[in-house]
C-alpha cells in the first residue's frame, strides 16, 4: 500500500472516497475481493467520542474483513437490551427486556468508540497490498463514458470504473453524480459522550424513552458506558455547558442511579438531528454507502448496521459484474444495486422517524398504541424473537456476507 498520489495515467478498478468507517471497511471489502482499489480521503477526525453498536449480520461481515477480534477486544459485548418508559404520561409503556439468549446468541453484537474502529480498519488497510491510499481531498468529480476522474488537492487524477461515495451527508461525489436527496429535520439534538460508573453493566444497554427523546447508556469496556441523550437543541446546549460534576450528577438523576454514581469522560459533542435519503443509489458512475445515501437519527442502532450492509451488498453486485465481464460502473451494474439497498434504507430511515414521532406525540391514540406495542414485544414470545432478529438483520434484503456466507467465485 502507498501513501502518495499515483501517478495522473493510473487507473484502478473502483475509488472510494472517504476515510469514515464507511470507507474503509468498503475499500477493505473490495481490495479483499480482487478489486485494484484506491482509498481517496484525508485521515478521518480522530477526537469522535461517538460509539457505534455493531448489530446482527455487522458480526459475520466484519469476521469475514478479519477485523472483528480486534473490534471485540476494543469493544463491550452486548447481551440484554432494556426499555424503559420515562415520559411520566398518563399511558405508559411497559418495560422490555430483550435478551440475546432467547436468539441463540451470546449477544447482539459489540458497542465501540468510533475512533477505535476506525484506527482498527485502518490498520487493516495498511496491510492490503492491492490498496493505494491517497490522503488528500477530491477536488473535482468528472464522469466519463467510460470512468469517472477524481481530482486530488494537489492535481493529481485518480481514475476508477466506479467511484463509491462515502465522502459524508455534504457529498461532492453525490453532487457530482446529480443525485438528488429528500430532507428533514428533527426538533431535537443528540448529546453524546462517554462516562464512568460505581456498578457493572452486565452488558446492559438501557434506553430510557422520555417525552423529549431517548436516553441510552451502551456499555464499554468495564464499567463504563456511552451515552445518547436526547433533547430539545436549546437543553442539549445546555448540559453540554455543565460543569463535569454538575453533568455526572444530572446524567445519573436521568439514569434512576441504575449504574451508581457516575464520572463523565472529557469530550462532549452535540448533533442537531436531521434525516437524509438519496433518490438514488447510484448514478453516473458514482455508487452511494453510507451517509450520503442515508442519515437518520441514532435511533435504535441502524446507522452504521445499514452501512455495513450497504457495502456488503455493494461488494457482491460487483463480483457478480465482474464474473459475468460488466463495466463495474455501467447503469445496470448500479441499477442492481439501487433495487437491492431501496427497502432495506427506505423501511428503516421511514421506521426510525416513525419511532420518534411516536414518543414524542402527546397524542393519547398514539401512546396507546405504542404502549400496546411494547406489551405484545415484551409478552409474546414469538413476536419477540421475530422483532430481535428483524431488527438486527431484515431477514428477506440481507447481502451474502451479512449471512455468514462468501461471495460466489468464478
């Protein structure tokens, strides 16, 4: 692998663009896979407190890009999921515990800090001899008949079949690709950080549904967790301004003392909310993962899951192009891929805002409902096991890999 521009006249088989865990694990994937690849970003932001919880099909998909001994080391195992119903209405939920067991799994997955994955896939990258690494910023997008050309910051052209864009909800790939997006914003702002406490975890994740949004505490290693708290944009800037001690103590009234005393961690970050999905996956050479095709709130864990299965999807439409001797970029080659991503991202982006909407509604019909809900997931065993493995995986849109399978050779 090499750290420099490659020459103007190089031509690799796919570019990705971005440097996210987004991109990395999708350039892994296809240099795995035999693609020439070139990876064009600069390093990702290494102060993201943020955590991901890698879920269901994530598990198999990361064994299979020979990360995932080192995401388990770095991460927290995850084996119950509780909900708790905190808004104080006069129509509350019941509590639901899911336990991974039920399953047959020791648990759901793994929750890690971003900055460690990230460091753990480019570790990965660097020992991939089929990989050119180009740390600088594209600068200009230009789809050809028959390649797309990526202009570096310092001029140098990056040539590929098919440019995967995994260069952020701002996209310059997909602007390029003039793929358009449908919008919309949340009243709400996500506080994140991490945090010590006095007791175990247990590999518990609590998410406490409150009138203003959920509040999760996911575990770490020992006995810390992550938190995402949930508010309105002018309460989430304010305990963001706490003081450390004033902010422990208000973050465990929230939690009920379930964990003990808690110490948080330096590094607070807001997120406005605000949900993005493309109007099409691919166009013009350019094909979509990750942010750029879908943003929604952190919301139930399926952002960087819906990613991952972006990209495991995305690998095994192009090994199929390639067997049957395709142009890796053509319009059928990307229009495969927009029919095998459409559902899965449009029932969960469509889902997730449908969750929230519904805690936030004051409205009695809709507390019922999503009270009654609860009480089926948490009472009638079917349903549960049914709503754990959907949500982990969706059983009828998961790409090969995301079932512990290889992509076909020949």
């Amino acid at each position: 692998m090499s750290d420099t521009a490659p020459p103007t006249d190089r031509r690799f088989d796919v570019a990705v663009v971005g440097a996210g865990p987004a991109g990395l694990a999708a350039a892994t994937l296809l240099a795995e896979e035999g693609f020439a690849t070139a990876l064009v970003a600069p390093p990702a932001r290494p102060d993201d407190v943020r955590t991901t919880a890698l879920l269901g099909g994530s598990i198999p998909f990361l064994r299979r890009l020979g990360v995932l001994t080192a995401i388990e080391a770095a991460g927290a195992p995850l084996a119950t999921m509780r909900l708790v119903d905190a808004t104080d209405r006069l129509i509350r939920a019941p509590e639901a515990n899911f336990h991974a067991r039920e399953i047959g799994l020791s648990s759901f997955g793994v929750n890690i800090v971003n900055r460690d994955l990230t460091r753990i896939l480019d570790e990965k990258i660097a020992t991939l001899p089929n990989l050119v690494r180009i740390a600088e910023a594209v600068t200009t997008v230009a789809p050809l008949p028959d390649r797309i050309d990526l202009v570096t910051a310092s001029g140098a052209t990056v040539s590929a079949r098919l440019a995967v864009a995994a260069d952020g909800k701002g996209s310059r790939l997909r602007e390029a690709a003039g793929i358009a997006t449908t919008t919309w914003a949340h009243p709400q702002s996500a506080l994140v950080l991490n945090l010590a406490h006095e007791r175990p975890h247990f590999d518990v994740s609590t998410e406490f549904h409150t009138a203003t949004g959920p509040y999760v505490l996911v575990p770490l290693p020992g006995n810390r967790s992550s938190v995402v708290l949930i508010e309105t944009p002018e309460e989430a800037e304010r305990l963001r301004a706490l003081s450390d001690a004033d902010l422990s103590a208000e973050l465990e009234r929230r939690a009920r003392s379930l964990l003990g005393r808690m110490t948080v961690e330096p590094g607070r970050q807001v997120w406005p909310l605000a949900s993005l999905v493309a109007k099409s996956y691919g166009a013009n050479r350019v094909a979509l993962v990750g942010e750029t095709a879908h943003t929604f709130p952190p919301i139930g864990a399926q952002g960087l899951n819906l990613t991952l299965r972006d990209v495991a999807a995305l690998g095994e439409i192009l090994a199929k192009a390639r067997r049957e001797k395709e142009d890796l970029g053509a319009p059928a080659v990307l229009a495969r891929y927009e029919r095998a991503r459409r559902l899965d991202v449009e029932t969960r982006a469509r889902g997730v805002d449908l969750a929230n909407r519904a805690l936030l509604s004051d409205l009695l019909p809709v507390q019922a409902a999503r009270a009654f809900g609860f009480f089926l997931a948490d009472r009638f065993g079917p349903l549960r096991r049914l709503v754990m493995r959907e949500g982990l995986t969706p059983s009828l849109v998961a790409p090969r890999l995301m079932r512990g399978l290889d992509l076909p050779r020949g």
